[in-house]
C-alpha cells in the first residue's frame, strides 16, 4: 500500500526527532561517564582530600620558623645557632566533653586553677561572657596553658578530674642562644595583632617577627604549614589521625655577625646605657651590634602570659626597646672634628688651607662681639690648658677645641653642613633593620623658621666641635669614618648575608657588598686625618686605654658631648670611633664604633667599651704590629688626661 506524501513528511519529521533525542541522551551519558571517570580516577584522591576535609576535622600543622647562624655558618649539623627551635607542650580544653556549656567550661577552668596554683586573673579575658561563648561556638581551640613545664605535665596528668577533659599538643617555641646579648638585632616572635591579620598574610594561630630581622625577614622565616586529618568520636577524642601534608620549615639565614665580637660587645656595656658597632670596612658587613639596655626575647616569645606581659612593662619603661645604634640621634660630639678638617682640606680654595698649618691655643678662643652692648663669646678648651701651636695631626691628637674653633670660624658654616648631607649624616643607611632613625644637618633657613633669627657665629663655632644643633646616629658616624679609611667609599651596612634552603642547605639569595656613596677625597686630604686619627690611639687621648701590646694599633676619635645637663661631667655622653689594625691592608680593617649615655668622656667608657671588641676581634698573634717607639709630635711628655671632647 503506498504512503501518501503527507504520510511519508511526517515519518521523515518523527525520525529526525528521535535521532536528535536519542543523540542528546547519548551524549549525555557519554559526558556523565567521563566527569564520573574524571571525579573517581583523574581527580580521586585530591576529591577524596576535600571530602574527608568536610566529614574530619582539619588542623594545621604549624611550620618551624628558620634558623639564624652567625658568620661562622659551615653547615645546619655542624654549627651552632643564634636562633632555633624546640617542642613544647600546650594545653588544649576540650569543650564538647563539657556539653559546649559556657557555665560549666567556667567552672572547669576554676577547678584548673586551682588544682595547678595558676591565679585566675590569668584567664581575666577568656573568661569575659561574650568572648566565651564566642570562642565555644566557632569551637576555635582553647588553649589553657601553652608551653608548660614537665612539673605542670605530670600534674595534669595524674588528676582524673582535670585529664580527662584536656589534651596536649606539641607546637614550636623559639630559643634566642644568645638573649638580650642580640636581640637589637634578632628581635623576637609572638601572635599578630588585629592590625597583623588585617594588613598581612598571616593566619591567628601563627607566629609573626617582632623586631629585628624576625620582622624583617618574617616570610623568610616562616615556612609553608602542613595540615592533618582527625577523626574524632563523640566525646570528642581522637580516634584516627592521618597527615595530608606535611610542614616545610622556614629559610635560614646566616648573619654577618661574629659571635665572639657581639658577646664582648654587649658585655663592654654592662652597666652603662650605650651601643657599640662594629663593620667591615670594605663591605659594610656588621660584625658586631650591640645595644643596652636590651630585652630578653625569650621571655617576649616564651608561653607564659603574666611573664611576658610583665617583661614588656619593665623593658618598655626602661626604653629597653630603642636600639641605640640606628634609632637614636645625639650630638657628634669631637667625633665631628675629623669631619671639619676634611671640610676645610677639601675646601682650601676657600680659605687656602694647609694641614700643617697651626693655629695657637692659648686655653680658649674669644669671639668678638658685632651687636653694641653684648658681650664678646668666650670658648674654652676641654681642659683649659694653653696646648701651644698645633697642626690639623696634633689637634686631633689632643682633640684641642680651640684649634677647631679658629678653624671653622675661618671656614664658616656652610662647608662643614655641605660635606654632612655629602656624607650621609641626615640619611637613612638602609640597614636590613626595621625603624633606622636618621640624623639631622641644620641650616641657617631652618634656624630662622624654628627660632625666628639668623644663624650666628657662635652657631658656626659650637657646629666645629659637634655641638649645637646638629645630631646624628651612631650608625650615620660610623659610615663618615668607613669614607675615610675607604679613601671616600662607604659601603650599605647589612646584618644577612645568605639565604639558605632547610631542606638541602642550597644557596637561595646571597648580599653582595654595595657602595653607597664613592666621594672623591684627595690623596692629602686621607694622609692627613689619618695620621692624626693614629696618634689619638697612639699618643693622644686614647693611647691610656689603647696603646697597648696585646692590641693591635687603633687608630680612632674621641668625643664627649655636653648635654643640657650641663655641669658635672657625669651629665655628659662618650663617643668613640676607630679601626684597626691600622698598619693592615684596608681588607682587614674593622670600624668599631662605641657610644655611652652619660659616659663622662670618650676615653672614661666609650674608648674601653671598643677596646673589648677590638680584642675579641683580634686576639695576641693575629694582627702585625709597628714598632710603637717613634716619637710623639706634642712636647709633652706627661702622661695624657683621659677627657675629650
């Protein structure tokens, strides 16, 4: 029987139909069984991770931080650390075997006191209603005690009443080998605060640098934490535990530190308020740092809360926290004369100056009044005394002010601030150290907008011992000397030196020496401070304290700063500056720079506070020595006077 056409279009039509819908079902059990392949084979186990992490209980596995070596780093098993790490124990609450009941977690927490003689002040905050009940519905960890002792573990662990509702939990802690002896210079650790977790990559259980380069460096340090699987039943033990990852420590880091200098270093200023530093002279490696009063950080970083809290009053109180050597600024002092003398050489066009020029001292220098009325100025020497006629060697030698006087008065103000900015005195040095300070170079437009009048002579004549306005850091002096023994190069101080893998001790970063500033010096110019610089040691206001046989030969400046507690000498500070040995090659030459609050004078605590590290740095045997028997260029021969300014 034949189909008509209407037949035969409508046949067509459903065929094309149920081979478009038997397509679709097709394709779709085809895409079906390669996602379910994909989920199952491709992806399994990483699926399998994220549904355990939705059915278990994940906890991280918090990362060692890297540890700290000084310069003497061979290997991690082989050397000895600054800083490392340990295990300690904390203790964790289980709320769920309390019924997550705020009333009840509180009477334990009573009961815990108690039966371990801990203060309930010490869970003032954890005990406030809101933030507890807070804390038991996030069932974010409560941890009663972190870092407890062997005593408080045992006792835990034979009170039923008590163990049954606590466990314990290994997490790092981090020991400081050397304490307060560096920690200007290591800083410390602890949990992060509210502006931490807002501003930085950190999570709350973590710890984040305090200071120092544990601040500096924190991500360095860090490490990558792991995490781990537990499953618990339904009183809240573990019943199974399974690691997914495991924690990668953090980075070491090698400092340029020298551990016996940094030892003697804080040792020399037991007692006293001060730093001392110490450089390379030709890379601007920092052997040595040092500041008092310190900080112990591993109270700062320890477990127990009352002792920390109680360590940072007293050291915050104390200004335990400032570090000396770059965050404070105080008057140069005559550590400033060796800076006015290349002044005036660098400048001779000015004034037509020759170093062996004298200039004559007769015990002060009287600056002539120009306003009708007042009164001519008189400055004295530091030890009134009529020293004759002196060169620019001798001057320094004795650190003779009136010479300095007549000097800068002659050469005026604006050479001696020009080569200040030149050398770097109101500039930050750009040391691998949090919150470096810098110094300041006044000027006469500054004067005027502060004290509404011009700049004085006498400003000029207090500015040419290193007195007046002008202050520096410690840090910034030390670089203007490194200029000198470098023939103009200063190098950017720096406390790392390397970066190195946990895993395979591998080199990751190293710093290499950079040059900050290379002013051009003439030849005569560096001859000339030089040999006064070595006769300060040699023959001058230091040789009491430095010219000695079991040291090499020191050259350096003294400098005693007059403060506004002017009167006694004890109200005034002490400066040193130096570098030995100086009959060396300039490769094995180190900058030592020593200051002292309140010192009385540079060669009274300064002088000695260098000498420590010079003789730490270099032991009888391992330096050359001159001989010391040429003669001394004053015609005094009575013995030097220990005080300089």
């Amino acid at each position: 029987m034949s189909q008509s056409a209407s037949e035969f279009r409508l046949e067509a039509s459903f065929r094309k139909r149920l081979y478009f819908f038997t397509g679709m079902i097709v394709f779709t059990l085809t895409a079906y069984i390669l996602q379910l392949f994909n989920l199952q084979i491709v992806q399994g186990s990483e699926n399998s991770l994220k549904a355990e992490r939705f059915v278990r209980r994940s906890e991280s596995i918090p990362a060692d931080r890297g540890n700290i070596f000084d310069r003497n780093f061979l290997t991690p098993e082989t050397s000895q650390p600054l800083v490392s790490n340990s295990a300690s124990l904390d203790v964790i609450l289980n709320t769920s075997l309390l019924k997550n009941d705020a009333k009840k977690v509180k009477e334990f927490i009573y009961k815990f006191c108690e039966a371990l003689s801990i203060p309930i002040v010490y869970y003032e905050k954890e005990l406030q209603e809101s933030r507890l009940i807070k804390k038991i519905r996030t069932r974010e960890p409560f941890v009663l005690l972190e870092g407890i002792s062997r005593e408080q573990q045992e006792r835990i662990l034979v009170l039923d009443n008590i163990n049954r509702y606590v466990y314990l939990v290994s997490s790092p802690a981090r020991v400081y080998h050397m304490g307060p002896a560096l920690s200007h210079v290591t800083g410390y650790v602890g949990k992060p605060t509210t502006s931490d977790l807002q501003e930085k990559e950190i999570k709350t259980y973590q710890l984040i640098g305090k200071g120092g380069i544990e601040s500096l460096y924190d991500t360095t340090l860090r490490g990558q934490d792991g995490f781990r699987i537990q499953k618990r039943n339904t009183e809240g033990n573990i019943e199974e535990e399974r690691v997914i990852e495991h924690s990668v420590p953090g980075n070491n880091l090698i400092l340029t530190i020298d551990r016996d200098m940094q030892i003697a270093a804080y040792k020399a200023l037991k007692g006293v308020r001060g730093t001392v530093l110490a450089i390379k002279a030709t890379t601007g490696e920092v052997l040595a740092m040092a500041s008092n009063p310190s900080y112990d950080p591993n109270i700062l970083s320890g477990k127990n809360k009352l002792e920390r809290s109680n360590h940072f009053t007293r050291v915050t109180n104390n200004g335990g926290f400032l570090n000396l050597a770059i965050q404070s600024r105080f008057p140069p002092a005559s550590t400033f004369k060796t800076l006015v003398g290349l002044a005036a050489m660098e400048s001779e066009h000015k004034i037509n100056f020759d170093p062996k020029q004298t200039f004559s001292c007769p015990a002060s220098f009287t600056l002539k009044s120009t306003f009708k009325g007042v009164p001519d100025q008189v400055f004295y020497n530091w030890d009134k005394k009529n020293h004759g006629e002196l060169n620019l060697a001798q001057a320094l030698e004795k650190s003779n002010s009136v010479y300095f006087y007549q000097l800068g008065y002659k050469l005026g103000a604006e050479p001696i601030l020009a080569y200040s900015r030149l050398f770097g005195l109101d500039k930050k040095t750009g040391i691998d150290l949090p919150a470096e300070a810098t110094g300041f170079i006044p000027s006469s437009d500054w004067k005027k907008r502060t004290y509404g009048n011009k700049w004085f002579d006498g400003d000029t004549v207090n500015l040419s011992i290193g007195q007046g306005f002008i202050s520096v850091t410690p840090i910034e002096m030390a670089l203007f000397y490194m200029a000198v023994v470098n023939n103009g190069k200063i190098y950017k101080p720096y406390v790392v030196s390397e970066i190195r893998s946990p895993l395979d001790n591998s080199l990751i970063q190293k710093t290499e020496p950079t040059i900050l500033r290379d002013i051009p010096l003439k030849k005569s110019t560096v001859e000339a401070l030089k040999e006064g610089l070595y006769l300060v040691g040699y023959s001058g206001t230091a040789s009491g304290v430095l010219n000695s046989p079991s040291l090499p030969e020191i050259a350096g400046k003294t400098g005693t700063a007059q403060t506004r507690r002017r009167g006694a000498s004890s109200s005034n500070h002490a400066w040193f500056i130096g570098y030995a040995p100086v009959n060396a090659p300039v490769e094995k030459q180190i900058l030592v720079a020593a200051f002292v609050e309140y010192g009385v004078g540079g060669a009274a605590s300064a002088a000695p506070a260098a000498r420590e590290v010079f003789k730490a740095a270099f032991p009888p045997g391992s330096f050359p020595r001159t001989d010391r028997s040429r003669a001394k260029t004053m015609e005094e021969e009575a013995p030097v006077e220990q005080e300089a300014f």
